[in-house]
C-alpha cells in the first residue's frame, strides 16, 4: 500500500504541475499538500520520504551544499547541512578482536596517508575531516598526503579522494610531550558527494544524552573503526572495527601511572577517555591512531563522535586499555575554527 501511494503522488503531482503549474505558485502547492496529507492517513507514511519531499514541498540537501527543491531543482536556500550518523548494518563475519567491516556500516572512515606513515580520521559535514594532532602534525607538503572515503580496502581503485586546503592542530598539542589535547582538523578543498556509502559522523551535543562513561545508564560502549595491526600482528588490508568498553577515568589513570618511570610518565588528563577490555582481547592499535569512537544515540537513531584514537602501551593487553581524545571537551574549539576557516 506505501508503495501505491507514492506511485499515485507521482502521477497526480505531476498532473497538477502540468494543470495548474510548478507548486510555486501556491494553489497548485496548497492542493498538493492536502493531497499529500490525505494519502498519508489513507495508505500510511512510505518508507523512503520521496511522498515528503514531493507532495508535501520539502526540500534535501544537495552535494554542492545548497537545497535543492526536487520539483524544481532549483537551489532555494544556502548552506544546509549534509545529514550525518546514519550507517547500512548487514551481518557482519567475526574474526578474533573484531569485525570485518562492510560497504556503507562506517561511512564516516577516512583514510590518510603521508609519505609512509598512515592514520585514521573522520568526515565532518562533507568538507571536514577530524583526526588525531600527533598523525598530521608533520603532514608538512599538502601536495603528498592523501585523504581516501569510501572504501573497504587499503588498496581498493574505486573511492572518494579529498584536497586538503589546510590542516589546523589545536594549539594547546605539544608533541612529544604528552598526548593531551591530540586533535586536529582537516579542511578539504573540495566538498565530497554525499551517499550511503560516504556520509559524515555526527558531533555529540552539551545534553546529558550525549555523555560518555563507565556507568550503564550513559554511553558506555563505543565502536571503533580502522586498518590498524591486527592480532597477527599487521596492518588489516580491510576496514575492521570492534566495541569496546569506556573504562572508568580513575581506573585507567591509575593503571598507566603505575608504569610511569622516573624517564616516562604515562599521563591520563581530562581531556582522554579510556576505552578496552579487563581481560585485553580487543583493542585499536597502531595504524588506527586518528580513527573515530562513536556511539549510538537511541533517541536520534544516529551515531555521533565520543573519542579519537589517540594512544596506549601494547595493544589489548589484560588490564592495558587504549586512550582517546574526548571530543566533547572540544566542541567550541570546533565550532569556532570551522567559522574561523
């Protein structure tokens, strides 16, 4: 029954169009609506929002970031939003630590490359790409590092490219030192075409609902993504991710100074998230670093961004866990650098 009622709002938009003109012109809209309405208490909401966009007069984003109205293709509006957080889930191979990854279940995931070193990141919007400050501190020549969206395997042809114009690491990032304040973003010349397969992670709000930590009733299991080593002890030639538990802050801080020495101290800040396993198991890794920790928002229904891969000791070891940057400490540094840029 969806499906007859969008083929019947097709057909009897496309008559009205025809009778009384583009829905522009206000009758022929009003009439459309009324229509639109009715089929919906009738024959219910169809599933793929076409009978929204075109009987009731909305509108969708367009890949080069104006709205565009379906009727018209006219660009009517500046500057919207391209969508984010919405991810394909099919079933899923287990493999020892994690899941091989497939098409559109992470289109967020950015691959980078500089020389001979590689990292992970994630697309904002669909100019923006957000990753760790110690992977592109020294990303130097612009002309050599390569930005790769859309793709499962390191070495897959088909994939979306972006041109870096500039690359900002927050200011308060010393490398080096420790790894606090370790994030950085990417701003591409182009603006990337949006679809189900390449579409950006969506940033966590102020709210409660957003917050991240070891207690059950708040966000307390992540998912993380990248072509880091593996278990075998090399980099995955295919996209894996694996969930991860966030580890109480205390916990973790203890666990890592108790490794410091008088030459290394291992600092856990504020601005870190410890995410891992008791028993070890699973775990990022090398080659991950830069790559996005997200979690679900059950009353959005879409995921957003909670950590950065950052650093830690051996990967999945007992009682060792992997540390992220909390990306909601940097929210206005965000905001504001992106209006800055």
């Amino acid at each position: 029954m969806k499906l007859l009622g969008i083929y019947l709002m097709k057909v009897l938009g496309i008559y009205l169009m025809k009778v009384l003109g583009k829905p522009d012109d206000g009758a022929g809209m009003e009439l459309m609506k009324l229509l639109g309405i009715y089929l919906m208490k009738v024959l219910g909401k169809p599933d793929d929002g076409l009978f929204l966009t075109f009987v009731l007069g909305q509108y969708r984003c367009g890949v080069d970031g104006f709205w565009e109205d379906l009727n018209t293709w006219n660009k009517t509006l500046p500057d919207c939003v391209p969508d984010c957080g919405t991810r394909i889930v099919r079933g899923l191979q287990r493999i020892i630590g994690g899941k091989v990854a497939t098409t559109g279940e992470h289109p967020w995931q950015v691959l980078l490359k500089y020389n001979e070193h590689q990292g992970g990141g994630a697309l904002l919007y669909d100019n923006w790409i957000i990753t760790a400050a110690h992977v592109v501190h020294n990303f130097e020549d612009l002309s050599n590092v390569i930005i790769k969206m859309g793709l499962l395997r390191v070495k897959d042809s088909a994939f979306i490219q972006g041109w870096p114009e500039t690359i900002i690491v927050h200011e308060g990032y010393k490398y080096g030192n420790n790894f606090d304040n370790d994030i950085a973003l990417i701003k591409l010349r182009n603006k990337v075409p949006i679809s189900e397969n390449v579409l950006g992670i969506c940033l966590p709000g102020k709210e409660e609902m957003f917050q991240i930590s070891h207690h059950e009733h708040s966000n307390h299991i992540g998912l993380v993504s990248g072509w880091g080593v593996t278990e075998k002890g090399f980099g995955s030639r295919t996209l894996r991710s694996v969930e991860v538990n966030i580890i109480d802050h205390s916990q973790c801080k203890a666990k890592y100074a108790a490794k410091s020495t008088s030459n290394v101290q291992y600092r856990v800040t504020e601005n870190m998230i410890c995410a891992g396993y008791e028993g070890g198991g699973r775990d990022a890794c090398s080659g991950d670093s830069g790559g996005p920790l997200v979690f679900f928002n059950a009353q959005s229904k879409k995921w957003f961004l909670g950590g950065i891969v950052s650093w830690g000791l051996d990967c999945a070891v007992a009682g060792q866990y992997g540390v992220y940057t909390k990306v909601d400490n940097y929210l206005d540094w965000i905001e504001n650098t992106i209006q800055k840029y």
